[in-house]
C-alpha cells in the first residue's frame, strides 16, 4: 500500500514540474520578447555559418587584405 502511494506521489511531483516548466516557457516567450530574439539570434548564427562553409570553397585564393590602413594622416575618421 505504502509503495503504491510514493509511485503515485513520485509521479504527481514529475507532471508538476513538467507542468511549471512549460507554463514558464509559455509565459517567458509571451511575455517578453527577449528569449524569442535569442532564439531568432542562434537559428541566423547557425545557418551564417553553415553558408559561410559551402562558400569557402568559392572564395579566391591571391586577395590580400590590408588591415588598418589610413587614408589621411592625422584623420581619426578616413
């Protein structure tokens, strides 16, 4: 009898917080526009970087880059 209680016990607290947690992911994207934008962020990060691989192979081999150049001295803005 006492086993069948604690089972049953047991297995009221997992729904319960199962519950709790999807009613607080439910409010957190309904209330708050903040956990959508970070999962909007990640889904565009990930597929930059899966078009990024696939146009590697694309690029060309003999550009060169020059980083920090200055067009005028003296210009912290050119």
């Amino acid at each position: 009898m006492a086993l069948g209680f604690v089972r049953r016990t047991r297995f009221r607290i997992t729904i319960g917080v199962i519950a709790a947690a999807v009613v607080s992911l439910f409010l957190a994207f309904r209330l708050s526009p903040w956990p959508g934008a970070l999962l909007i962020r990640q889904v565009f990060e990930n597929d930059a970087n899966n078009v990024l691989k696939e146009m590697e192979t694309h690029a060309a081999a003999n550009v060169a880059s020059i980083l920090n150049e200055r067009c005028r001295a003296g210009d912290g803005d050119a």
